[in-house]
C-alpha cells in the first residue's frame, strides 16, 4: 500500500479541517491521487477553470506537481444536469501533452469543490526536442506493415509524452495510419492503427488499433430488423435521385447513410429513383439510417447531447461493407456495418449494433476510453450497455446472430451463457458468444487488444446487476436501480468521472461518484448505493456491505399523525408517549389535533415487547423504499411541457444559468423562445449575459423539440 509523502501528508491534514472524512484513492505506482472525494474547499473565482486551476495549486503537493500553471492545460468543462461543473485539464510537460494523463476537478452548483478523479503522471524527465521528424516517424509507422496507408481524415503526427500503458515515459511521435489487422477468428479486418514512435531512438514503443468493433468475425448478407417505417430522405434535383441524407435533426447535424455495396469507403449516398426503398438489397441501408436517427434521439432528449460531439457532427454511417464482412466499426469519422455471411451473421445493421458503435464516438469524445486492456474493454461495455438502453433488452445482437451456441453476440445478464465460457480458451469462447462475468476469469494475455471483447462480460454483468438487481455469486443486490436510472448514471460517469486510462476499479468509483451528484437526496440512495456497491463486489471488484433496512408507513394506507415514530423493527412498538394512535385504524385523521378515542383497540401497547397492533394504517417493512422512481431532470418532451414550462426544464441549462436568464425576466420557455425569436435578439442576449450564441441556438433547438414543434 502506498505511503504518502511528508508533503501530501501536509495538504491532506489541511484538507481535513473542511471536510474530516475525505476519501482518497492512491495510484500505487505514482503515488498520485487516483480520486479524492469530499468537501475539498469553496470555490473563490466564479469562473469553474480559473477555481479548479487555483484548487490545484493551493494543493499540488497533495497531487505531486511543481507548477500547476505550466504542467495542467485546460481541456474543456462540462456541466451535469444538476449545474455542476466538472472541470477536464490535460498533463502537460514542457508545453508537450502527456497522453492519457489528464485530472477532473469537480465543482457543484454551490460553487463547492467535491472532489478530483484521474491519472496523473508526477516527476517525469526527458528531453523535449526530437532526434528524429515527425516525417520520419510517419514512415516507421508506415513501414511497420506492409497494409498500412495514410488516411485522408486523421490527424498530422503529433509530439507528445506517453507514460500510461508502458514501463517508462518516452517521448514519442503519435501517428495515425490505416490499415489491416486479425480479428478473434484470425481474418483480415481494416484497421484504424495508433502508433507511438520513440521520438529519440526511432523505435516503435507502442500500438493500438482504435477501429473500435463490437465484434470480429466475416461474411456478407441482406437483412431487414426495422420492418415497414417511414424514413427521411432529400432529393437530388440534378440526379433526380433520392437519398437517406436525414436533414430533420433538431440541430445542424445529419443522418446521411452511404452504401458501401461490398466495398469500404469512401462510397456514395445511398440512391433510389422514386424513394421507395423496398428492394431487398436495401434493407441495410434503411436500417442504418432509422437506426442512426433513433440513437441520436435517445442522446439528444435523454441526455441533451447533440450528436456523438454534443455540437452537431453529421453522422455518416456506410451500409454494406465488405465482402463477407461479419462486423461493425466507429473509425473516428464515421460507422461502418457489414453484412454478415448467412451463418454465423446476418447483416449487421441490428438496432444494438448501430447504437453500439454510436456510443463508441460519444466515449472518443468525452473519456476517450484507450482501447487496450480493461480500458479498452471499458469502452466496449459502456457501447454494449447504452446499446441495451436504447434497443430494450439484455441480449446483444441477437437480431444479426445465428449460432445456435448463445442467444446472442453477448449476453449481459448472463455472461457466460450457464458457464459455457472456458477460460482456458477465451478466443473460442468469445466466438461463440461468452464471456467472463467475474475477476477470477479475467483474460491477462495480449490478444483482442487485451481482451476488450473478452473482459467486457465482466463490467457488463455489473451494469445488468445495478439495473435490475438479484444476486450473483452469493452476493445479493439491495434493489435494481432501473434502466433509466443506470443510464442517467452511466452517462454521469463517462462524461464527467472518467479519463482516457480508466479501469474497472476507476469505473466503479465513477458509478458512484455519479449516484452522490445526482441522487444524494433520493430517498432511495442508501440502498443504490450498497447495491451499486455490491454488484461490482458480485463481479470481483471491491468488497460487499450489509444492504440497508428501510421503515416506512405502508404504501396506499393513511398514515398516523404526523408525531408518530416509525417502530425500530418490524415486531415491536415502542413504548409511550413516544408513539400516539390514530383515531382510526381505517379513516385518515382529518387534522393533527384530533385526539385518540378511548377505545382499548386503538390503544397502543405499553410495553415494547408486545406486539404493534393488527391495524393496517402502520407497518414497519424491510424495503425497498414504496416512493415511486426518482429520475432527476431527465427534461425529455413530455405532454405536460408547455409555453408556461420554467425554463430550468432545457436540457443541460443548468440551475445557475437558469438564474442568469430569470434576472432578466426571461423565466418560462414561452419567454425564452419570445427573447430568441431572432438573430438579433439571440446576439443581444448572448453578449448581455456572456453565453455563447451557439448555446443559445442549441438550448432554443431543445425547446422546440420538447414542445413538439421539431421531430
């Protein structure tokens, strides 16, 4: 166990005179904070950069840094639905970014410091100038393989630091490269390869391929999951074609679906000649563009998140890839799905596949999970766990699937399909469609980029435990949380408690971090809590508590007077005059100074050893707690959302920007839509009150949508 020096010693006593019961997480190998929890210090800038800047500084001893203003970059804040801001900075070392080292500092909407999540990587010391071009790394990266080619949409090589995923830190050139790669079967499968050269030595330190796939098998095929809709599509006057280019989105982005017919892209919008997109080779292309239109739905009005950017991205996705190509894939650019070959697959473009990738672009573009190792594998269950939410069930790709080996691809409830995974033989097992659902049968070796298909079973049962609750090798789950609890969870977790180089263990203090930002008040918390808890400990991580007992008055039945005392325990009253009687067993006291009637049937017992009487007005039950569902500002259109609606209701607006906007009389959304009717007006109010108009535009976007005037 790691020792803090002298130092953080120092700053942690500080910080304890706020808050006594801190919480601190230590990375064993750096011995920097992994995670600090608590009432850390009160903001004294209002602006959340500047505060989470000067935080660190007040405490880098704590963090083991020397200058915070010259090793901390800031990268962008976001703001939860409850208007805190969790403030992401990227490491840098002479000027030079550090790969996948990066801190959170989170800000409530009190302006408290609650707390920090991340890896840093302290006393780092190397050269910072190259000894060889970034010219000249390329062609390493290029002459590692003989498949590999440059791609026209990836970035230019770039200097950094890498320290995470290897032994030691190195200063490297990151390059970019397409190319080929095997999947779990051995075939060819298109590659999307992140190396790491040596920027020293010239020596290839480090690769991964982030073509992030769902699955990697081959084949080719023509289905249709979706059935008989109704889809978005343009005209092309000077083709007089059709084409599944979806321009309807509430913001500027597009569905705009391509048909790759067997190929890979680039390749064309997919075409019709009288928008009747009923022949059978065309199923795909329907599929991939409804589908795609239902996942950015399922973002937009759940999340508030505007394409897998949250700033309108278009969102091509290319129907039909290759020839017997039995997979699916987000490249950084765009999704591509393949048909399938008729026997182990058909066509790919099941609902849950597409969302599955979808997700994959959302996690780039805010953990940016590294796709190796238990990050990797991280990545691929958030994508297997938002796909679940959006399709409705806990089978994975069963649409396309046609091995008779397991319901599905993969099997979130049941990982291991009955214990039909061998960890002996991980590859075969995976093919077949299971997976580990515990740590004792976690995959340690090289292949699958360190198991990410293999070991994603592992954080996919405890996902499938926080929702829906049971019990798992013997440890019992409180109470499930319900699918749209864990997905408000979940999405807390990744866009704003985990980093690029988060594993199992970060994710479960990232679930729970997410559950004190949003449901520290619930009624229900203290058993959410023990069973998020207990569900991770059910897969092997972290250890299991005692499941809280809940007393209530029970649900449907008039309540005593309002002094009444619930009993301790469920077989025992207590004795008086702590516990007063209502007038009636079965009729609610009209006012609280009714008195008891006399009547020996309603009077309580004296002692608190005898029995509480047989009346149905108060019962002492274990829980879970009988309130309905708690869902915190899930702002999606509801029939109850009208012109009168407070403005706090528009998806990410926050309750102190809320306030901003009320100081100026602008308190409903008919007011708000009044004070943004036109660009003008929107440049008025953006400078008056210093939101940027692209935020003004995307909030009066989200109140048409939940007004029902855009679809």
């Amino acid at each position: 166990m790691y020792n803090p020096s002298k130092k953080q010693t120092d700053v942690l006593e500080n910080l304890k005179k706020i808050d006594a019961n801190i919480e601190i997480k230590w990375d064993e190998q750096t011995g920097s904070p992994l995670r600090v929890k608590g009432v850390l210090a009160q903001a004294e800038h209002l602006d959340p950069g500047i505060a989470a800047i000067e935080f660190l500084d007040q405490n880098k001893g704590l963090f083991l840094l020397d200058s915070v203003q010259k090793e901390m970059l800031l990268k962008r804040i976001d703001t939860d639905r409850l208007g805190a801001r969790h403030v992401r900075m990227q490491q840098v070392y002479k000027e030079l970014p550090v790969f996948g080292s990066e801190i959170i500092v989170h800000i409530d909407a009190n302006n408290k410091i609650k707390g920090t999540t991340g890896k840093l990587t302290p006393g780092i010391d190397l050269p910072e100038k190259p000894k060889i071009t970034d010219e000249q790394a390329l062609k390493v990266a290029l002459g590692d393989d003989r498949n590999n080619s440059l791609g026209r949409l990836h970035a230019e090589p770039a200097l950094m630091i890498l320290t995470q995923f290897v032994e030691q830190p190195h200063l490297v050139w990151h390059v970019t490269v397409n190319g080929m790669d095997r999947d779990l079967k051995g075939d060819d499968t298109p590659a999307k390869w992140e190396y790491f050269v040596d920027a020293l030595s010239g020596e290839i330190v480090w690769k991964y391929n982030n073509e992030q796939t769902h699955t990697r098998t081959t084949g080719s095929g023509i289905g249709r999951y979706s059935g008989a809709v109704t889809i978005n599509t343009v005209h092309d006057h000077g083709s007089a074609q059709y084409q599944l280019d979806d321009q309807w989105l509430p913001s500027s982005a597009r569905v705009t679906t391509h048909d790759a017919n067997g190929g890979y892209p680039p390749a064309p919008v997919s075409e019709d000649n009288n928008n009747n997109w009923s022949a059978a080779s065309q199923g795909p292309d329907v599929d991939c563009h409804l589908y795609t239109r239902m996942v950015y739905d399922y973002f937009f009005t759940v999340h508030g998140r505007d394409s897998y950017d949250d700033a309108g991205a278009d969102m091509h996705i290319y129907a039909n890839c290759g020839a017997n190509w039995n997979n699916a894939s987000w490249n950084g650019s765009y999704v591509k799905i393949g048909n399938g070959d008729g026997i182990k697959y058909d066509p790919l473009c099941a609902l849950d596949i597409i969302a599955h990738e979808w997700t994959h672009a959302v996690t780039e573009y805010t953990a940016n999970l590294v796709y190796s190792g238990e990050s990797g594998a991280l990545n691929e269950s958030m994508s297997d766990v938002f796909a679940a939410l959006i399709a409705g069930n806990w089978i994975f790709g069963e649409d396309a699937w046609l091995l008779a080996s397991a319901p599905g691809s993969r099997n979130m409830e049941d990982p291991t399909n009955g214990g039909l995974y061998d960890p002996a033989n991980p590859i075969d097992s995976v093919l077949a469609g299971h997976q580990p659902d515990h740590m004792t049968d976690k995959y340690t070796g090289a292949q699958d980029y360190g198991g990410v298909h293999i070991n994603s079973g592992i954080m996919n049962k405890a996902a499938y435990l926080i929702a829906t609750g049971g019990t798992h090798r013997g440890i019992r789950i409180c109470e499930g949380l319900g699918r749209d609890v864990l997905g408000i969870i979940y999405y807390q977790a990744l866009t704003t408690h985990l980093v690029s180089s988060s594993d199992f263990s970060d994710m479960r203090d990232a679930v729970l971090d997410s559950l004190d930002d949003l449901y520290a008040t619930n009624p229900h918390y203290s058993r959410w809590r023990a069973s998020i808890i207990n569900a991770f400990a059910a897969v092997g991580i972290g250890t299991a508590v005692t499941c809280p007992m809940i007393c209530w008055i029970a649900p449907f039945i008039c309540p005593p007077a309002p002094h009444i005392l619930c009993p301790p325990s469920p077989y025992i009253c207590p004795p008086s005059p702590h516990f007063a009687c209502p007038p009636s067993p079965y009729i609610c006291p009209p006012a609280p100074d009714i008195v008891c009637p006399p009547s020996p049937i309603v009077v309580c017992p004296p002692s608190p050893h005898i029995a509480c009487p047989p009346s149905p007005g108060l019962s002492c039950l274990p829980g879970p707690d009988p309130l309905p569902p708690y869902i915190p500002d899930i702002r999606v259109r509801r029939p109850e959302i009208t012109l009168k609606t407070d403005i706090i209701e528009i998806v990410g607006i926050g309750p102190e920007t809320a306030n901003l906007f009320k100081g100026r009389s602008i308190l409903t959304l008919g007011d708000f839509m009044k004070a943004t009717e036109n660009e003008k007006k929107i440049t008025e109010l953006s400078k008056a009150l210093g939101i940027s108009e692209a935020k003004m535009h995307d909030w009066r976007k989200k109140t048409l949508v939940m007004l029902g005037e855009l679809k």
